[in-house]
C-alpha cells in the first residue's frame, strides 16, 4: 500500500534532546520530509545564498553524518505493526523518489 504511516526518527547530534520524531502520510512524504530537513540545514548553513541547489551526493553525506536518522513505516496489511528501517534504506527510498519525480 501506497498510503503508509510513516514515522521519522531523526537525531542530529550525539545530544538525545537533539532527537524528534515527525510523522507522515506516507512513505514517499517523509522521504520528501528528509528532503526538506536537509534544505532548512542548507539555508541556516549559507543565510546570504537567496537560492539552494544541492546534489543527491550531498544529502546522503548529510545523512550519513546524523548521529541518528531511521524511520518506523506502518505494515499494509497488520496496521499495528511498524517495520524500522535504517539510514541506507531510506537512501534508497529517496533515490527512487528524486528519480520518479526526474522522470515526470
């Protein structure tokens, strides 16, 4: 199902109250969701630069450097259940995303 809650775990520093939790419709919205995260990271980054461009390379070494990032996706079938996923999972999740939105 395309319509999965997803629940998105992310933790920028070694700080546990650094951590916070957002949820989203579905998986291809939190992916967006990460997307975004890192975007408000690049403009608080370079507040002079009116406008952000960034490669896929780039978000992925953001990712990579987040003490946390993993995401709990609700199970189509036993809705009670939430599948965790880890960082390289939603690499790929994202990469298939961008290329989607590419093919459009």
């Amino acid at each position: 199902s395309l319509q999965s809650h997803t629940i998105l775990l992310i933790q920028p520093s070694a700080k546990p109250e650094s951590r916070t939790y957002s949820d989203y419709e579905t998986k291809d919205e939190c992916m967006e969701g990460v997307c975004k995260i890192f975007e408000e990271y690049l403009k608080k980054s370079n507040p002079s630069t009116p406008s952000i461009t960034y490669d896929i390379s780039q978000l992925f070494d953001y990712i990579d450097n987040l003490t946390d990032l993993s995401c709990l996706v609700q199970h189509p079938k036993q809705t009670s259940l939430y599948e965790p996923h880890n960082k390289e999972w939603i690499k790929e999740n994202i990469y298939i995303m961008l290329r989607k939105q590419a093919g459009k």
